[in-house]
C-alpha cells in the first residue's frame, strides 16, 4: 500500500513485553528450516518465546506458569493468530 506521496507505507511491527511480535499482514515467515508459511490476517502475532504449540503463530503459551490453576497446557487461546 502506498501513502499520500505514492512511496511504499512501511510494515508496523509491535513488540510487546513478555509476549508475540505483532505484525501487520499479511506477512510470510521463513522458518529456520527454510520452509516459508503464511498468514493472511490483518494482524499476526509471532511467537517470541518458542513455547507456543503452533510456532511461529503464538497461542498464548508464554502467558502459562507452573503450578497455576488452569496452566494444564490443554487447548488454545481464542484469539490466536494463526496460519490462514
């Protein structure tokens, strides 16, 4: 997309404390195995911390911490960005 001068608008990147990089997308993601994988949403939030079950998508997985009621690990977060 283009701004008001016809220059190319850059991509927003948001770095959030102890959480997922959002991303404006759509947006690939080159994996350190070379393989390439897509979203096409509006926005993606990229798993900083590893721990999701679905990296590179974040599942919230950072927000769990040993011994908290809930932090079973079981199912994912409604809300999660993932691969369209």
């Amino acid at each position: 997309m283009a701004n008001a001068n016809g220059e190319p608008s850059p991509t927003r990147v948001t770095l959030t404390a102890d959480g997922p990089i959002l991303i404006e997308g759509p947006v690939e993601v080159v994996l350190d195995d070379g393989r390439v994988v897509r979203s096409d949403r509006f926005v993606v939030a990229v798993c900083a911390c590893r721990r999701s079950r679905s990296y590179p998508w974040c599942d919230t997985s950072h927000r769990r911490r040993a011994g908290r009621p809930g932090a079973d690990g079981t199912g994912a977060a409604a809300g999660r960005s993932g691969p369209s």
